[in-house]
C-alpha cells in the first residue's frame, strides 16, 4: 500500500479558477503497453486530467502555485474577453416598454 497523499491546488489566473490534482507515479505495465508515468501535477477539466508539472514531496506551496501559474500562463494563455451583449435601449420582456397590459 502506497503512503502517497493526493494534493489539491485551486489557482485563480486571469479571473478563471483552475484545479490541479497531484498524482504519484505509475509503473510500466507490459501487458497493456502502458508506459512508466512520473508523480505529476495534472489539471483537471472536465473529469479528466492534463499532465502538467513533475510533482515533488519537498516543494513549498507557494512554490507550486507559481510554477503552475506559469504552466497556465505559458499552455492555456490568456483569456479572450466575453463578446458584446446586444444592447436592448431600454426594452423589456417581449420588447415592450414599462408595464404590458393586454
């Protein structure tokens, strides 16, 4: 039995929150010609997990939290702005102004 303890890392980058889940290693496994697999950070979107930072017992915290905000920054890049929102000048439910009677 393993004494590995997952770690857990929620990074807000450019007002978008991402979760990195730490994952020991994996040895190789012939019969399903898996390859060795490293300890590694890995971010999770939706429900999956993106390889991303070899992980170290002995890292600080605020350590990891740099080195995978410039993971983010260099992989994932900038976020695009929202697109406009069409403007209503004052219209409301149904395009019709103040209160709508029949």
């Amino acid at each position: 039995m393993s004494a590995f303890k997952p770690q857990q890392r929620h990074l807000t980058v450019d007002g978008r929150v991402f979760h990195f889940v730490s994952y020991e290693a994996m040895p190789a496994n012939a019969r399903r010609q898996e390859a060795a697999q490293p300890a590694m950070w890995c971010l999770m979107v939706e429900g999956r997990r993106m390889p991303a930072l070899p992980w170290t017992a002995d890292d600080a915290p605020e350590e990891v939290d740099r080195q995978l905000a410039a993971w983010v920054a260099e992989h994932i890049g900038p976020v695009p702005p929202p697109p406009p929102q069409p403007r209503t000048a004052g219209k409301t439910h149904r395009g019709v102004r103040g209160d709508w009677a029949p």
